[in-house]
C-alpha cells in the first residue's frame, strides 16, 4: 500500500503535488478546528450547565433556609454547607441575609452572625439584582445581590458571590489549542514544501551541472531518468539531446572525413594521371636499355643488371605508392560474399614468407577448431591483413615473433596480430589511423588509415594497444556470417 501510495505520488506533476497538498493542508485544518471546536462547544455547555444547576440549587436552598422560622437548625445547617462544594465550580460563597443586612446562613461559616458589607470597584443593577465587580489577583469577582419578597414583604438578600474566570479558562485554551493544531498542521505544510523543494532543486542543480558539461564539449553525459514527473521528463527530454549532438557531431565529423577524402580522390586522380604515366615511360625506358645495352662483359653485365633491378623496384615501389594514395581517395566498391578468414590470412603469409625469413621473424599462428566466416571482399580483407602484417615486420628489424590468432565470439570474428617490435608511444597511439601520420622514414601513412576505412566499411571495428619496446597488437573485429 505504501509502495502504492509512493509510485502514484512519483507520477504526478508539480502542480498537482502542490494542489494536493495544499487542499490537505485545509482539509486538516477545518477538520482539526472542526473537532477543537465542538470540543469547546461541548465544554463550555457542560460549564454553563454545572453553574446554572449549581446558581438554581444556592438559590433554591437559600430561599428555603429563609422562609423558615429559624434558620439555624442542625439539618438545614448540614443541607447549607453542601454548597461549600460549588466553590469548585465558579461559586465562592452564597450566604442568607436578612433584611438588617445580618448574615443568617451561609455556605462560609465564618461570615454567619456578620454584617455583609459588600463594595466594588463598579456595580450595576439589573432588575432588582445588584451586581458588584471586583478584580482580585488578577480575577474578576462577581458580588450579586438577590432580594427575597414575598408578597409586598422584604424578608432578606440571596447574597452569591462568584468567579467566572472558568469561562475564560476554556476560551483561553480553545484559542491555545487552534494556535498549536494550526501550527502543527502548517509544520506539516513546510516540511513538505521542504521536501518537494529538494526533490526538485536537486536533480534540476544536476541538469544544470551535466549542461554546463555538454557546453564544455563533453557529450557522453548521461542522467538517470527514473521518474515519471516533469523533472522524469526534462531528463529524458536532456538526454535525447546530447545523444543528437553525440549524432550530429559524428555526421559532422563524417561529413568533413567524406569531404576530405573527395578532396584527396581528387588530388590522387591529379597524381595518378601526372606521375603513372612518367613512371610507365620509364618503366620501359629502363627494359629497352636492359636490352640494347647490356655490356657484354659478363661482370659489367651483372652489375649493370642489377643497377637496373633496383631502379625498376624503386619504380615499383611509387608505382604501388601511388596506387594505395589512389585507392584511398577514391570510394571503395566492395563486392560482398561468405568467405573463411583463414584461408585469407594464409595466403597473406605466403606473400610475406621473404620478409620474414629475411629479417628472421618467427610467425605463429592460433586458429580456433571451428572455422571463421565473414561477409566480405576478398581483396580488400587481404589488403587489410597485408598491411597490418607488413607493419609489424616493420617494427622488429632485429627480428622477433609475430602470433595471428583468429577466433569467432559472441556473433563476431576477430582476428589478432600481436608483435614484439618497438611498440608506439602514448602520445602516437590515438594517431595510428590517421591518414598521412608515419612514424618511419618512409612511406606516407595511407596503409593502416586505408585498413580502418575497408574494416569500417565491413561494419567491422579495428583498434590497437601498445607498450614501448614490448610490442603492438591489432585487433579487427568483423561480424560472422550466418550459416548458409
């Protein structure tokens, strides 16, 4: 019931919270006054009943002592001294006076036999009654003087004397309890006003401290939005947002990738055109004097032969330059189809067989038991391999090892190169893909950027890790094909 009472509270607006509670607040307060006073109502009534019975009773006894011919007898004595008991209830003395102003009886004994000498500070005549006032410690003292006539005959005075301070006692703690119950109740109000108050300050300072984040540039903020109120709303509402400035910045930075490498295709195009064909003249150039002029020496010749080799592979080497600038810039066309991963990077291994003998590289290779299928394009997963490979052989001219695992998990095929070389530094690692960024003295840093492209391009992911003078490790990730 309580959880009940809780979520239906969670889920109401700020305006209706305050309604609510507000129209609690008055409805506590007219019931609490309410019951106050029938309370007093209640009280005041049993009051006025008590004196009334009380007055009609002294008055009843006194009439009764003074009609009588001695007024002095042990019973009617004892039946007046039960008035002693009102002195409790508002009625201090009643005595019985004659008409010489003689008290004959009275509920105070000390005052029969005495002359009543009434005084006050003011009096007033209501009828035949006199009514004297006097304040006494702070009380008001009532003296009333009730004439007895029977006939056209003066017998004597009902002599009562009063204090109806009771009435006030009553009034006095009507009003001390409304005070209290209003100030409870108006306690309540601000303690909930308190509360509503943090409930909402708190996570709206949140907002605004996540805001004042995304204005820094900082767009991966996100806020719990577990409410159903306005402040529920304003954070999924907060959150929507920065996940479309998340999106917009991507497509903006999309857009500048895509704007860049129109450029650089443009750019290839220009060096493809102005430098392939010098190189292809040359190319020829260099066999046509191969086999014209060839010394007929047999050691001049050899020699001659191999100036000639190394002039056409650094020929071949811009040749192959200038194909990967191209292919970078240019939009890939990828031609999809189910394919093994590990057929590809044997056939990877094969080429680079040379290599790695020649700078005494060990090659390892982990190949899970169950085979790895991929959609993908046969040249260009081989091209990706290639180049993180020729990398690696790169980084260990000293030699060193090189372990290719290639493993399928969780809907995706992953395949790991994991090397000894000299590592990349910290301030480089966040670079590696980026086109242009070398660290060796040759090349012009196309290779890995042009791997990132063709893996993304799959809708793989690719990503490296690296300790100075430990080794690197390039993991591409690219999702298994269903089985056919």
């Amino acid at each position: 019931m309580r959880n009940m009472l809780s979520n239906l509270l969670s889920n109401l607006n700020l305006k209706t919270k305050l309604l609510f509670m507000m129209v609690s607040l008055c409805f506590l307060s007219i019931v609490f006054l309410l019951i106050l006073f029938a309370q007093a109502e209640k009280d005041l009534i049993d009051e006025v009943r008590r004196h009334t019975e009380d007055l009609s009773t002294a008055i009843q006894i006194s009439i009764e002592q003074m009609s009588r011919a001695n007024g002095k007898e042990a019973g009617e004595i004892e039946a007046f001294k039960g008035l002693a008991g009102f002195k409790k209830k508002g009625i201090r003395d009643i005595s019985v006076v004659n008409s010489s102003r003689d008290v004959i009886a009275s509920s105070n004994p000390r005052l029969i036999g005495k002359k009543l000498n009434v005084k006050g500070e003011s009096f007033k005549n209501i009828g035949n009654v006199t009514e004297y006032t006097t304040t006494a410690g702070g009380r008001k003292v009532y003296d009333m003087l009730l004439p007895v006539v029977v006939g056209k005959e003066l017998l004597g005075y009902i002599h009562i004397e009063t204090q109806f301070e009771d009435f006030a006692d009553i009034a006095r703690g009507n009003h001390i309890n409304r005070l209290a119950a209003t100030l409870v109740i108006f306690s309540i109000g601000i303690l909930a006003a308190m509360y509503l108050s943090r409930r909402y300050s708190e996570p709206i300072q949140s907002i605004a401290d996540a805001a004042q984040r995304v204005a820094s540039g900082d767009l991966s903020v996100r806020l719990e939005a577990d409410r159903n109120d306005e402040i529920g709303r304003l954070t999924r509402n907060f959150n929507d947002m920065v996940g479309k400035l998340n999106e917009n910045r991507e497509l903006e930075s999309r857009l500048k990738e895509a704007e860049h490498m129109s450029k650089i295709g443009t750019l290839a195009s220009g060096i493809a055109h102005e430098v392939r064909n010098p190189l292809n003249l040359i190319n020829l150039s260099i066999d046509h004097l191969r086999a014209s002029y060839s010394p007929d020496d047999p050691g001049k010749r050899e020699g001659f032969t191999a100036t000639v080799a190394g002039i056409k592979s650094e020929i071949e080497r811009l040749d192959g330059m200038v194909t990967n600038f191209l292919d970078f810039g240019r939009p890939l066309r990828l031609q999809l189809k189910r394919l093994q991963v590990e057929p590809v990077l044997d056939e990877t291994f094969s080429l680079l067989f040379d290599s790695l003998s020649e700078q005494k590289i060990t090659l390892k290779k982990e190949f899970a038991g169950s085979p790895c299928f991929v959609e993908a394009d046969y040249r260009h997963l081989k091209t990706c391999f290639l180049n993180i490979l020729i990398n690696s052989i790169q980084a260990m001219p000293e030699g060193g090892s090189i372990l290719v695992r290639a493993y399928s998990h969780d809907g995706a095929v992953s395949v790991a190169v994991e090397d000894t070389g000299c590592g990349v530094g910290p301030e480089n690692i966040r670079k590696v893909f980026d086109p242009y960024f070398t660290t060796k003295e040759t090349g012009i840093g196309i290779g890995l950027a042009l791997t990132k492209r063709v893996v993304e391009e799959h809708g793989g992911t690719i990503s490296i890790t690296s300790v100075v003078d430990s080794g690197t490790t390039v993991t591409v990730d690219l999702p298994q094909s269903a089985e056919v």
